[in-house]
C-alpha cells in the first residue's frame, strides 16, 4: 500500500521565535515546536526571489 507523501516545510516564527511545521499542499499548520532549534529532516522553507 503506497502512503501519500505530503510537502511539508519548516519555518521560523518571527513572534515566538521557534519553529513551525507547514503542509504545502493543504496550506496548513501542523505541528509546533516546544524546544528550541529546528526540527531534525525537515527542510526549511527559503524566500523565494522575485
């Protein structure tokens, strides 16, 4: 059985300073982080140049 594999990112919350998990598809927050630092295996979203 084949799983669905979701794009999901991590970005860093200028307010609360820690890190958030995002799911591009869906546009949605998934997880917080309640430690400090990144998430490990998650790619970081970057801006992207105009």
């Amino acid at each position: 059985m084949a799983t669905k594999q979701r794009d999901i990112v991590q970005v860093k919350n200028p307010v609360t300073q820690r890190y958030v998990k995002i799911d591009r598809t869906e546009g949605r927050i998934i997880s917080h982080k309640k430690s400090e630092g990144p998430y490990k295996g998650v790619p970081v979203a970057r801006k992207s140049k105009k």
